[in-house]
C-alpha cells in the first residue's frame, strides 16, 4: 500500500468525521433568570440565555458528565460561537476520535448594553464574575446530570473570556479546577491598549454616548467603534459610580482644552482588576487549580495581547505557580476553529487530560 501524502491524510479525516455515522449530540438553549443580575441600575437584563451542549446518548442514560464552560470574547455571544467556532461539530468529532471523552460544554451568554462584561463584579451592572462562577454553575448542576465537584469542571475563554477565565481562577478556584486562557486581552495598559488611545478620548468627550453604541452592529468591523466600547465596558465594570450621567461609571482620564489629565485614584481601581495585579492576592488559589493554561498568538493585532499574556506568564513563574504557556505563530483568531484550529487540537485533549 502507498503511503498517503498529508492532504489525503487530512481529506479522509475531515470524511471520516463527517459522514451521517457521526455521533450527533445537541444544542440546548435554555433561558434564566440570574440572581446576581436582578435589581442591576445599568439597564442590564437579568434573563440570561444559555446555550448547552449535550454528548450522543445524555437523552437515553443516567450517567453524569463533566462539564467544561466557555467564556466569549467582547462584541459576541453564546450563539456568535456555535456558529463561528462551530463548537456542536468539533466536540462530536472530538469524542468521536478519542480526544475528548463525553461532556456538557456551556457557552453563557454575556453580552450587555456596552458588548461585554468583562466577567467583573460591578455595583451598577450586576454582578457578571458572580453570574458565572454562582448562577450558571448552579443552575446546570440542578437541571442538568453533571458531576457536581470542581475536579469534574473546566474553564476556558477566549480574548475577553480569557480575561474572565483567569479573573474566575482567582476568585472560583474551588468551584472550577481546570482554566484554559485563549488570547486573554485587556490583562493590563500595553501598547495600542493605553488610556492615550484615541478611541478613549472620543467617549470622554461625549454627551450622549448614544451615537457611538448605536454605530454600527458588532459584526461590521469597520465601522463598529471597538475601542470606545471596550473603553466604555470596563469603566462601567471597574468604576462604576451611578451617579455619573454619560456611563454611570467614573472616567480614568479627562481631557482639559485638549489636555488629557489621569484621574489616580480611578485608574487605581482600573489597576487593582486587571487579572495581572490580582496574582499576589490570590496565590494558594492558582496553586490549587489541577491544572491552568495560557496560550496567545505571536502576530495578535491586539499588540498588548503577547506582551501581557507573557508578563503574566513570568510572574505566575516567579510566584511558584505551575502552569503551561504556549506561544504559536497565528493571530487574535485565525487558528481557533476548524480541525487543525486550537480548539480542537489543543483546548480538548487538554480537559480531557486534566478533568475527573
């Protein structure tokens, strides 16, 4: 028999896992109302929608999975990635082909007014870091057959879900004890990610903040103001003050006759929630976790991504903290999807070597 040269390789792989033979899990969505949302002054609605992944056969047993939760990045949602990332497919594949044994995977849904909750704990917008770590696991262990302990969970996230995933690490560590971060943004001020963005002075210099969240839909990336809404979020999520009439949240900069002056003791607050300074705090949680991943894209054009995730990376190092951190040669989300893509390849195989 002749060998087979890599692209016929690959084509019978990608026929093997796409015949009607394949075993066809299914799509979940479920809606409910989160405490830790109820009664929020920012406008958020607290009737969050879940979409859950069950393996082939959940329907017709009495057995129970572990469950891996999956955090999306800013300017998406749950539904963003079933269909982006096609996560139903890849998972059926993956157990199919021995990578990953049977799971629940849940993919919340955190989009707000402003795109993206950034997982944090706001007086004003409720309380997202809570939803996930107390609502949405709490809610999946009473309606679904999951092994309820921490060693048969996971996390994982990507971009902004990746930030999430390291902050819930920190903050969850004896609710989940397995933490994948995909490409974690906004860790810390970097590069094109700094209080002189351009971006950030047009949203302190607005009346109404109407114009810009009303641009353009997040998926027209060329006209959708990214960096004013992202800029616009976290103050909401790091300093929110009600009583501020443009974000309900206090402004890290100001800008006086075109002159930006730094608000210290707001930035202060900035500081004290990017995941990167909250280690310290937090040491004998991260020690505890069985085990925590980061990877990141060497050519992100999110240029503060590499950088941040690295100096995480060294201090996490420094501190006596194991974990694995993987730099590869792609950008913010060329190789996540698809069969070659890192969730598939790397994202599983690594729960299923670490999870219960």
């Amino acid at each position: 028999m002749l060998p087979l040269k890599k692209g016929a390789v690959l084509l019978l792989f990608v026929l093997a896992y796409h015949t009607p033979m394949l075993a066809q899990g299914i799509i979940e969505t479920k809606t409910f109302l989160a405490p830790s949302l109820q009664h929020n002054k920012g406008g958020e609605d607290p009737n969050r929608r879940l979409s859950i992944y069950l393996p082939q056969g959940y329907e017709s047993s009495d057995q129970r999975y572990p469950v891996i939760y999956f955090l999306h990045g800013f300017a998406s949602d749950d539904k963003d990635m079933l269909e982006w990332l096609g996560f139903k497919s890849l998972v059926d594949s993956a157990i199919k082909a021995g990578l990953l044994r049977p799971v629940i995977l849940v993919l919340p849904n955190s989009m707000t007014k402003y795109f993206g909750s950034f997982y944090t704990n706001s007086s004003v917008v409720g309380n997202w870091t809570d939803f996930i770590g107390k609502d949405v696991v709490a809610y999946i262990d009473k309606n679904f057959r999951t092994i309820a302990h921490r060693n048969s969970r996971g996390l994982a996230g990507h971009s902004m879900g990746g930030n999430g995933a390291l902050k819930m690490a920190m903050l969850f560590a004896d609710t989940f004890s397995t933490v994948y971060a995909m490409s974690a943004g906004a860790l810390h001020f970097s590069d094109e990610f700094s209080l002189a963005h351009p971006a950030f002075k047009r949203v302190s210099q607005q009346k109404t903040m109407d114009s810009l969240r009303n641009a353009a839909p997040p998926y027209d990336f060329e006209k959708f103001p990214f960096f004013e809404m992202v800029y616009a979020s976290l103050a909401r999520m790091y300093s929110p003050n009600i009583n501020e009439p443009l974000l309900q949240a206090d402004q890290p900069i100001k800008y006086v006759s075109n002159k930006m002056i730094l608000q210290t003791p707001v930035i202060k607050r900035w500081e004290a929630n990017f995941p990167i300074n909250m280690i310290e705090d937090h040491i004998p949680a991260l020690k505890s976790l069985t085990a925590l991943k980061l990877d990141r894209g060497r050519n992100d054009e999110f240029k503060h991504i590499p950088t941040t995730n690295m100096q995480l990376s060294k201090k996490l190092e420094a501190l006596g903290i194991k974990h694995f951190a993987e730099e590869y040669i792609g950008d913010h989300t060329n190789l996540l999807d698809g069969y070659e893509g890192r969730i598939f390849t790397e994202l599983f195989p690594f729960f299923e070597k670490y999870l219960k």
